[in-house]
C-alpha cells in the first residue's frame, strides 16, 4: 500500500510528465528495476478501498461491465486506450498516466522473464 500512495503522490497528484523524468526512471517516475503495481492494484488501493466504493459501483460509473472492470482490478487484464480514458473521466487522473503505468508495469513484468544473453548489440559505424 505504501509503495501505491507514494506512486500517487498521497493520494491524488499526478504522475510526473515524462519530459521532466531522467533517464533512469520510467513514466511513473520510478526506476524500472523497482517492482511496478498493476493499475488495478493502485486503483483498488487508492480509489475503491480507502473510499467504500465497490468494482461493480466504478463500473457503472464508468459504463463498463463489472466483469471487465473486476478483471482490471484482478490484474488479468490491463488498461487498454479506451478504458484510460474512461479512468480518466471518472477518476481524474490523465488516460497517459493510466497507460504509463501499464505500461511500466508490463515492461516490469517483461524484464524479470525475458534473457536478453542471445540478444547481440549492433555496433554502427559513422561514415
């Protein structure tokens, strides 16, 4: 929980602009290295349970089912362009700022599985 508000800034500001982030953090302005939550993670932590609202209220709110909202929440799925702007109307927060965290999230995911030692770097020459 405390990695969720420290992500929100305390609970409501938004996330940094990603022209302002060094180059070692990703566009939640954590460093891609540091496990990452879920969008329905923060958005269970931070929205539905500090605020008594249920999945199956946010869903209406959002003109979604409740299944595909529960599944967001659950993690088995992730936050697609249209349900950040949903998200975004709804909560407040920018639809960029739910898609970089998905896709911080994603990357986080993908970095932890994937061996890169096959992978060769290509050295370009200047003419």
């Amino acid at each position: 929980m405390d990695r969720i508000l420290q992500m929100a800034g305390g609970c409501r500001r938004q996330l940094l602009d990603s022209t302002m982030l060094g180059r070692s953090q990703s566009a939640s302005g954590r460093r891609p290295d540091k496990a990452q939550p879920h969008p329905g993670e923060f958005i269970r932590e931070v929205y539905l349970e500090p605020f008594g609202l249920s999945a199956r209220q946010l869903a209406v709110k959002l003109g979604v089912s409740p299944s595909t909202l529960t599944r967001v929440i659950n993690g088995s799925s992730g936050v697609s362009p249209e349900m950040a702007v949903w998200l975004s109307r709804a909560l407040g927060r920018s639809p960029e700022s739910w898609l970089a965290m998905q896709d911080a999230y994603d990357l986080w995911q993908v970095r932890r599985r994937v061996r890169l030692d096959d992978v060769e770097v290509i050295r370009f020459e200047v003419a």
